[in-house]
C-alpha cells in the first residue's frame, strides 16, 4: 500500500507560492497528482493557461480567482474546477496566507501569458 509520509514530501517555489507534493509519478502516482498550495498574504497571482483540468479546493484564506475572465472571492470549503484550455489566475491580494488542496491529471502543461510553457514537477 503506497503512504506518502509528511515528511517524505516534495516543496517547489514559484511566483511566491509554494507546491508540496504528495502525489505524482515520483511519489507512485501513475495517473493523478495533488498537492497542497499555500500562498503568502499580499502575492499576486501569475495567470495560465491550463493544459489539463484542474480542480482547487480552498482550505484556508479568501483569496480571489479569475476564471476565464471572471472573478470570484473564495471562502475556506469552496472548490473551482478549472476546464482544460481555461484561463486561470489565483490573487491573494488580502492579509491572510491562503492554502489549497489542487488535483489533476499527470502531464499538465501552464502557458503563461508571455507564451512561456511550464511542465510543473509537481504535475508531471
């Protein structure tokens, strides 16, 4: 039986969040991958394009997402679901750090908006 232990996790440090990884093809996971993000107070979000769904549940903090377009304040129990080929941005513009538990499928790719291509670790 695969058990991730806490301490058996991975961190990486993006555009001033932080992905820790619990599931992915490092850890065993041949299809799916998740991992809990926690974002600092005041860190603005860096919009993407999302290759492959994407689901986002809020456990802590209100920060705002923009969704295509449009945007929404979270509360701590909410969860997005981001379509794949979706546009996507997380704002955590308030005084409070923000953690969320996010799940997809392995092989994400983010296009940011420069046109640079990202294969997340995390995701991959």
């Amino acid at each position: 039986m695969p058990v991730i232990r806490s301490t058996q996790t991975t961190v990486h440090e993006i555009h001033g969040a932080r992905f820790t990884v619990h599931a992915n093809p490092t850890t065993g996971s041949a299809e799916l991958c998740a991992w809990r993000l926690d974002v600092p107070a005041g860190t603005p979000g860096t919009p993407h394009t999302v290759s492959r769904e994407e689901v986002l549940h809020l456990l802590a903090g209100s920060p705002d997402v923009v969704l295509d377009g449009e945007r929404s304040t979270l509360a701590p129990g909410d969860t997005v679901i981001v379509p794949a080929g979706s546009s996507f941005c997380l704002d955590n513009s308030g005084d409070q750090p923000a953690t969320a538990w996010v799940t997809t499928n392995v092989g994400l790719r983010a296009t940011l908006a420069d046109g640079t291509v990202i294969a997340p670790p995390w995701a991959n």
